[in-house]
C-alpha cells in the first residue's frame, strides 16, 4: 500500500539529496574530524561546510552554531546553561504547553527551588503578552518559549516576548524545532540567545541537533569531555548526522521561498474536511500558524479510532487523544486551550510536507468524509437521544498545568 | 502503534452488533440500555439488550461507543459473548473473558474490557430494578476523584484480575491516572487485598488439610509440623539477625518457644512473636494458634 504521510510535524522523510551527501561520510570518509592527518581533516572541512549552512539558513555566525544529538539535548544545555549563567536569579517563565523536554526540566528546576510560571494559551492556543509582563521580575533568570507549537502549529509573537525578556535582564530561549525550514529565522538583530532546532523535523536524519548560542553568552556546557564543537558539546562528532543536516539546511534555505504550496495544499486539506464533514473546526489560531500544520477537532468520536481508520488507507497522521499516547490524559497542549471535551478526544494533527502532492491531500478529503460517518454511527453521542452528553462533559474542568 | 491483535483490528474494522435496539412493545420482551463512561473520561459504551422475559435470556445485544480502536473491538467482543446467555450467567462475563475473546489486549487498554462488564452490570442491574451504588456523594469512597472511582470498583478490579501495582490498576480503570493525589490510596489498597488474600488463602489452606484429612491434627502432626516451619523458615531469618528461636512445648493451640541470642534481650521480641513466628504459624500450620514465650 503507497504511504501518505502527513506527520511530518513528528519527523520527516530524509531528503534524498541529504542521503547522497551522507553516505560517503559513512563509507570511504570515516576519519576523525578531531584527528591530525589529512584523513580525518577533510572530515573535518566537511563538518565546516555544514555549519555554514546552518549558519545561514539561521542568519546567524557559524561559531555561534553548536551540534547536538537532537533537539532534546539542546532544549536541556539551553536551560541548564542559561540558569548556570545568572545563578542568582531564581525564576523561570514557560508556557503550558512546550514540549515535555522542556515541561519536564522545569520541573525538575523547581524541585530545586526554582519558581516557574507557566503562561496560559487562549481557546486558540496564543499567549498573553500581559501575562507575561505581569510574571516577569528581576528575578528572572530564563524565558523559554517554543516559537510555533507542534501540535497546533500556533506560532508565538516571538521577537515581543524576547523585548519583554530583555527589558526584564533574563535569558531568552526558543525551541523553534518545528519552524526550522518553515518560517524564516534571522538571528541578526533578534532578542534570541539561544534556539533549538533539531534535524529529523527538516529532512535530515535522526540524531542530530544545533543549539544556536548568541556569541558573548556566557555559555556552560552540559556535556563535558573533549574539545569537540570549541569545547562547548564533548563527544565525536555525528559526522554523517551533521553533513545530513548540512544539506537539509542548504535545501531548506533554498525551499522557504516555495512554501507557499504547503500552504496551499494544507488550506485545500483543511477547507475541504470543513466543507464535507458537519461538527468539526480547527484547533488553533487561523492565520498565526505554521504553513504546513493543521489541527482539526472531529466532535462525538474518537482520535485513535480516526488514526487506525487513516492507517486502513496507508495515511499517517497524529492525534492528541490520551488513547494515542498510553497516557490516560489527552494532549497537554489542547487541554491548555480549553477545548471542550467533546472536541478535545477527536483531535487529528495533519502536518504537510515539501513532498506532499495534491493527490495525496484528495486521498484524505475521499476517504475521511467515511471514516468520521462511520465512527459517529457508532458513537453514542452523535445522536444523543438519552441526553448523555450533560453540561459537565461539554467544558474542561480546569485548565492542564 | 498499538500492538492489537487480528481479532481486535477486525472486530474495530467490521464491528458485529453496532447500533441501538428499538423498544417495540414486543410481548414477553424487554429492551432496556446500560451505560457507562463519559465524554471526559474519553470512552463511553451504551449497551442495549433485548431480553425474553420468561426465560430470562438475552435475545438480541447491540453497542454504541465513543472510544478508541480496542473499545470498539471489547463492545463488539462483549454482545457476542453474551447473545444467548441468560442473565444470570451474563453476569459471570468477567472483563478478562472479554479480552481474552479478543486474543488479548494490551495492559494499557484493559480499562475497555472493564467497561464492557460494567455496562452488562448496568443494563442488567437497571432491567431488574437493581440501584447500582453511586459513591460520589459519601467522601472517603470515591479513591480517584479525576475518574470518579470509587474504592469497591478498584477493590474489584484488583481481585478479578490479580492487579500488583498501581500502574496496573490505572490501566484497567484509569484511577490514578489524572492528578495521581490517589496513587498513595491505591498503593494501601492494593497491599490490604493483597494481605487478606494471604490470610485467606492460609485460612483455606488449613481448614482444606483438616477437611481432606477428615480429622483434625493429632498433637504429633501439630508438632511436628511447628518444628518443621520453626526450623525450616523462622530459624533461618532470626539466625541471619542474630537471634534463635526454640519449642518449648504445644499445649492445645498454644505454642511455648523460648527466644534466644539476639532475639531474647530485644526490645521488639513481641513484634517477632507476633510477626516473624505466629503468623507464619498461623499461615503454615494452623489458623487458631497462638504463640507465647517462655
């Protein structure tokens, strides 16, 4: 059966160009980049170019470019490093609804004594800059914000909340893993000191990561070993991984000026599931959001009973129900928005990619119009005769932390 | 991914028995639903039976749900299971019939199968007019208040399928799996079963030995097996602390030891007594006797 994937805000498809520049770096360049002969020194240019390429596609200076294993490592060294710099400030500020890389080290941080505050998003998952104002003190060491979230693709006013940041004396951190690729990034002029990107969410490989670090940071490493990446990361090098990323950054670089068609192609998605199934509406703000992402709540019926029905048809999407995850509570971010339950179980994330042709998104409208028929004949909340569907299961109690 | 069975896929894929039965007026029939679940909880399962009054039988069983692939599947599972069944023997349906129908379920989707039995007790309870006990209203009974589940559900659900953590637990009913202020509550319930289940099944052990015998132990079997136990499983542990234990002498139910080393001057030596010998006495021997020191 032909694959239609439309998860790419889960991870991507490896270019094949990036494969091509990969594989001789698996094969016959197999040197040290850190050794002294000429073997591992071509290596060692290689992984030059690479950072070159991160560097513009980042607008930013290569030496303010260091490679991670992924965007976890570098979500993990930007908080620890930004805390350790100014450890006399004991107060971080988030958002509710960051990736649990990020959730799960702040709590960690406030185990420890550190206070955070988690800003809330509205019904269509934006932040709210008075919030903010109002949280941030002197004793701020840290902001920490995803620039567009993965599940909704909501995309934050990022250079507003780095003004607050700034004005406040604190640290500004953004995991922009998902807009690497998507969004223009400068770094040029911009309130960011450190920001993630990971390689597999912009058609590099698995494994492989950039924590960007605005030069003069005072900068802590988090791994400690040799002299690797100007002693700021120990370990050897990814080579493959980061000449993958290389490539993906060159080509990405090049693509944004088409991302338009993505747009395109999520609107026809998008408008064509609204138009041909009653009781279903976007997740997320309408126009602040990522090109390539769409979130839609199909009411009275279940998001794993969607995915599996998708999967029947070879498509691959992602849903925030708690059925999907192996956890008992449906996405953190969704319920931090507030949607009511009936919503809130029936979410599907499609998210588009490059690749992603117009056939594939008319494979969806085809075949979804049945699926959510289907689901909803069987659910007993679609033709609530009994009255089942009482006013406590229509809202969220309390909003997710 | 899930890892589901063929049976579940197909049953998700082709469900049997969807849908709700009419209540016609039929002589000599009833139609009557049970439900459980909620929107929130994120399944629900409406069960409709049609049942022959006279015979007391399920004639006909239909489903509606709003859940995931293996909700679908143990609803579909659960009116096959139970077509042509009697009420009676309907209620003997335990959720680990349901999925063992389904050739298994993973751990973390037990809680569908639970909500199959449920909704059979409560379309079945509702047609004879049986109040199914609602906890909310008395404080202290509803352990997981983010699922609304009360401790004999939990208490249930435990015994039934032999649960040991509280992960499991969370797995089969959901409780603990919101807010996790109950995990605690769950931990204490699980080890309390689990403690009676201990002096049960000691208690049946013995009272079977005595019946299959068909008389009670001689004084020689008595004593003979309290040394047994005293020497093969108590010595060993207060030896390892630096303590002994001796028999004295039995009279009736009464065992005499004598405590020694470590265990004659210790402060705790009634703990020990109590604990470490007659328990294990109790469980190994006899359930009536009772352990002094001379």
């Amino acid at each position: 059966m032909t694959v239609i994937y439309l998860d790419n805000n889960a991870t991507t498809k490896v270019d094949p160009a990036v494969i091509d520049a990969m594989l001789p770096y698996l094969s016959e360049y197999y040197g040290n980049p850190s050794s002294m002969h000429t073997f591992g020194g071509q290596v060692g240019k290689a992984i030059r170019d690479a950072r070159s390429h991160l560097a513009q596609l980042l607008n930013a200076e290569e030496s303010e470019i260091i490679f991670t294993s992924c965007g976890t490592e570098s979500n993990n060294t930007a908080i620890r490093t930004a805390l350790a710099a100014q450890p006399d400030r004991r107060h971080i500020i988030t958002t509710q609804v960051e990736h649990p890389c990020v959730l799960n080290v702040c709590k960690q941080f406030e185990k420890q004594g550190y206070t955070v505050t988690y800003l809330s998003v509205d019904r269509q998952g934006q932040i709210d800059l008075l919030e903010l104002e109002a949280a941030i003190t002197g004793n701020t060491a840290l902001v920490t914000t995803m620039y567009a979230n993965n599940e909704t693709g909501v995309v934050f006013p990022i250079e507003q909340i780095g003004a607050i940041a700034k004005a406040a004396g604190a640290i500004f951190h953004v995991d922009a893993v998902q807009v690497a690729g998507k969004l223009p990034l400068s770094m040029k002029d911009s309130t960011i000191d450190l920001l993630t990107i990971s390689g597999h969410k912009l058609h590099a490989p698995k494994g492989i990561g950039v924590l960007y670090v605005r030069r003069g940071f005072r900068f802590r490493a988090f791994l400690l070993g040799g002299h690797q990446e100007r002693g700021r990361r120990a370990g050897t090098e990814n080579v493959p991984g980061i000449i993958g990323l290389g490539k993906a950054a060159e080509i990405a670089n090049f693509e944004l000026k088409y991302m338009h068609r993505e747009t395109r192609l999520r609107d026809r998605l998008e408008q064509g599931l609204l138009s041909r199934i009653a009781d279903c509406e976007i997740n997320g703000h309408p126009t602040q959001r990522l090109p390539n992402t769409t979130n839609i709540g199909f009411k009275y019926i279940e998001g794993e009973a969607i995915l599996f029905s998708l999967n029947q048809y070879g498509i691959c999407a992602s849903s925030g129900s708690a059925c999907t995850s192996g956890s008992l509570e449906p996405s953190h971010v969704l319920r931090a928005m507030g949607l009511p339950y009936t919503i809130l179980h029936g979410s599907i994330r499609f998210s588009l990619s490059r690749f992603t042709t117009e056939a594939e998104v008319d494979r969806v409208l085809e075949v979804m119009p049945g699926i959510v028929n289907r689901l909803r004949e069987l659910s007993p909340f679609t033709s609530d005769a009994a009255g089942w569907l009482q006013e406590r299961d229509m809202t969220i109690a309390g909003a997710a932390t | 991914m899930w890892d589901y069975t063929e049976k579940v896929l197909d049953l998700f894929y082709n469900p049997k028995n969807q849908g709700a039965i009419a209540a016609d007026n039929e002589s000599g029939i009833a139609v009557v639903f049970g439900e459980v679940g909620s929107i929130a909880c994120g399944d629900a399962l409406r069960l409709h039976l049609k049942i022959e009054i006279a015979q007391d039988k399920i004639l006909d069983a239909r489903f509606q749900t709003f859940g995931c692939t293996s909700a679908i599947a143990s609803s579909s599972a659960l009116t096959e299971l139970i077509k042509g069944l009697t009420l009676d023997e309907a209620l003997k349906i335990t959720n680990r019939e349901i999925a063992d129908y389904l050739g298994g379920l993973p751990e973390a989707k037990m809680h569908c199968s639970v909500m199959g039995q449920e909704a059979l007790e409560a379309a079945i309870y509702k047609y004879r007019g049986i109040e199914v006990e609602h906890h909310e209203e008395e404080e202290g009974a509803l352990v997981c208040r983010c699922f609304g589940i009360s401790e004999p559900k939990i208490r249930r659900v435990i015994i039934e399928n032999d649960l040991t953590t509280v992960e499991q637990v969370s797995n089969y009913i959901k409780a603990g799996g919101g807010c996790g202020s109950c995990l605690a509550g769950i931990e204490d319930l699980i080890q309390a079963i689990q403690a009676e289940k201990a002096a049960t099944s000691a208690r049946v052990n013995a009272e079977l030995a005595i019946v299959l015998d068909d008389r009670p132990l001689t004084t020689l079997q008595k004593i003979n097996l309290i040394q047994q136990v005293l020497t093969e499983e108590v010595r060993p542990v207060l030896l390892a602390d630096g303590g002994d234990v001796e028999l004295y002498d039995v009279k009736d139910d009464v065992v005499q030891v004598i405590l020694k080393g470590a265990c004659g001057s210790c402060s705790s030596s009634t703990t020990t007594l109590k604990i470490a010998i007659e328990s294990r006495l109790k469980e190994r021997v006899l359930p009536s006797l009772v352990v002094e020191a001379v």
